[in-house]
C-alpha cells in the first residue's frame, strides 16, 4: 500500500480505523527497521513511538526534514535538557476540580477522554503524560464531571479531548457525548482530536450520524499541520461529517522545519477552506520539555503572519496564539502589535485576569 515503507496490507484492512489503530501500537519496529536512524531507542523509551501506517504513508523521503516524518519520528533533540520545561506549565490541575476536568474560562470547560492517541505528535503538549490519565473514563469519573457541570451554569461549551477520544469506539463516545448534551446548561460540545489527519479512516458513516444524532451541536476540532496531510481520504470523511451537521475547524502548531513559512502555510490555510475546514488557531510552540527544537519565536510566527495577510482570503486566515504559562490563557497576536519586555528581553503579557505573566523563550 505504501511504497517508501514496505508495510503490507489489504484494501479494506487499510480503510479499517480499526486495524490502522492496532498497528500504530506495534509502529516501532517498522519505523526503526525502515528508516534505519541510530539513536532513536533512547528517545522512544522516554516517549514512545506511536503511528499510523495511513499517517507514515503520506511521508515522501526517508530524510529527518520530511515534514511527515518530522511531526511522527522521534528526534534526539528531544532529550536536550531545557530551563523552563515542566509537568503541567498550564497549571491545568489547579483548575481542575474533579478528575479530568478543566474550568478556566468561565463559559466552557475541558473534559479529558482518554490519553491513548492513534499517533503519538512529536510536538504534543502532553507528550510527558502520554499514558498517565487512562483510558475511558469510568462511570464514577463522568458522573463527577457531568454533576460538576450541572451545577456551574455559566458553562455553556464542553471540549472534549484527551488523547485523541475519536480512539473510542461510537458506543463509549455516544456515552460521554450524552453525559454532557443531556444538561441544559450546555449548549455545544466540542471535539478536539488528531484523527481526521492521522486516521481519516475514523470519520465513518456511522461516527457521522452518532455526531450528528447528538442532542446538542458538535463541532470538531482538528490539527492540520501540513498541506501534504490534506488527502482525499481526509477530505471525504470531513464531507461526511458535515452532511450531518458537524462543522469543522482547525488548530494548527507553528512548528520549524515543518510548516514555518509562508508557501507552506497559504498551501495549508488555503487547502483547509478547499476541504471544507475553517482555519481557527496557529498556535506557537509551547514551552514543553522535549518539544523545543519545534520552536520559532513569536516573531518569526507573526512575520509569516504578516506576510499572509493580503495575500491569502480573510477566511484562509487564523489566529496567531499561544498559551501563556500559570494559567494565564491564550493570549492572541496581531502583526503590528507592541510586545512588552521585562529587562532581560523576555517577552511579558497580560493574562485574562490581570496577572503579568513572562513568557519562556527559547535561548540558543
Ligand atoms: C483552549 C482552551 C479552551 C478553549 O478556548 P477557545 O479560545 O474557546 O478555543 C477551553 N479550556 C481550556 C482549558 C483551554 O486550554
Ligand atoms: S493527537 Fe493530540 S494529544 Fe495525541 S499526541 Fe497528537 S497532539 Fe498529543
């Protein structure tokens, strides 16, 4: 099926998210036979190799500086020792009041499904607690979610995420979906998972109709980061969806020798809105131990920003962000826009609620 990996399959094994799941749990011996890199044994062991043979397909060379590659093969860089990495730099757990539940905006709220994912993003924010949370949520665990949300009326929104949930099957997902639809309070819900990129195959008729079916509206949340993840198969299951009700939307990560440039960012931006998917975010790198040779700077981020802006549709265009640390928020960024330094040069910002917060830059 794919020609640079010799990974063998059938047509419809290949269409089976199923059996691509199965498979990206047993990924590192293909990824390390096939490629051939030293090295990559220490930095799996610290955060495991997980892939799709759909997502290693779409790779187009064997070279560390293939986009694909980049986002899904581990890099020693990633055992670099850096200041400012930590466990939980968003304070998450400080807003979380029961077991997988984040409040820090007044009107939604985050709930965890999981932390299995179908591909494991070299770039991932939670890379350090890949299998930390578990997998489903018990029945304790949502009953508690849902009785927090029942009784905190001003959340009108509930992103669910994880992990990637779109790794549960209909049945566990209609269950956690339905815990939250049922409550008045709650007007949307939100689903944020990598799967429409790295697993398109998930994107049934079936999944269509549960998303669609759901009592309140769902909007899905995905992460494109490259133009070359923007398949056919990716384009007909997002169609699917949105027959059914269920628009989408997209988070992208500025990520060097990905996707920082303007050619490959208008290809992408543009190539979304031609598949149907509303650029929402591009986020900044966050400060992730493991994850810093994927940052550019704000500025390189607002540059490239610059330079899109008349050149590609409004539409085509989303928000530069990034989330500041101590749980300050996502902060956005305009091209233009005057950023504060403290004496040593480190960028410093306003929280939603108030609080100067410095933001940790890379220093090399
Ligand atoms: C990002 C985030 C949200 C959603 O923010 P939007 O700006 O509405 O996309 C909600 N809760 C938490 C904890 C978040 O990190
Ligand atoms: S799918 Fe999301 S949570 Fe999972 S590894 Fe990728 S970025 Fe992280």
């Amino acid at each position: 099926m794919s020609g640079l990996f010799s990974i063998v399959a059938s047509e419809s094994e290949w269409l089976d998210w199923r059996w691509q799941l199965g498979q990206s749990a047993a990924s590192y011996r293909v990824v390390i036979e096939s490629l051939g890199w030293s090295g990559l044994g220490a930095v799996h062991a610290k955060y495991p190799i997980r892939v799709t043979p759909y997502y290693m397909s779409l790779a187009r060379s064997k070279e560390a500086s293939d986009p694909i590659l980049r986002q899904c093969v581990p890099n020693v860089a990633e055992l670099r020792e850096d200041d400012f990495g930590s466990a939980d730099p968003f304070a998450e757990e400080g807003y979380s009041p029961v077991p997988r539940l984040v409040h820090r905006y007044e009107d939604r709220a985050l709930f965890l499904t999981t932390s299995d994912c179908a591909t494991h993003c070299r770039h991932c924010m939670r890379k350090r607690n890949w299998s930390c949370l578990g997998g489903r949520p018990s029945d304790e665990v949502l009953e508690q979610a849902r009785d927090y949300v029942a009784r905190h009326k001003e959340i009108r929104e509930i992103l669910i995420s994880g992990g990637d949930p779109l790794t549960m099957d209909d049945a566990e997902l209609a269950r956690v979906l339905d815990a939250f639809a049922s409550l008045p309070n709650v007007e949307i819900l939100r689903l944020g998972s990598r799967a429409p990129v790295v697993m398109p195959q998930r994107l049934t008729e079936e999944l269509a109709r549960v998303l669609g079916d759901c009592r309140k509206p769902v909007w899905l949340a995905t992460h494109f980061n490259h133009p070359w993840e923007l398949t056919d198969l990716a384009s007909e299951g997002i169609l699917r969806l949105l027959k059914q009700g269920v628009p989408t939307v997209n988070q992208s990560v500025l990520l060097a020798g990905v996707n920082d440039d303007a050619e490959t960012l208008k290809q992408l931006f543009t190539g979304l809105l031609a598949i149907r998917v509303k650029p929402y975010y591009l986020f900044h790198g966050d400060p992730i131990e493991g994850t810093t040779h994927f940052r550019t700077g704000i500025e390189k981020g607002l540059e490239l920003m610059a330079s899109l802006r008349g050149r590609v549709s409004g539409l085509a265009m989303p928000a530069f962000s990034f989330d500041l640390p101590e749980g300050g928020g996502k902060i956005r960024l305009e091209p233009g826009m005057e950023i504060q330094r403290d004496a040593d040069g480190v960028p410093v910002f306003q929280s939603c609620d108030g609080r100067s917060i410095r933001y940790p830059v890379r220093r090399d």
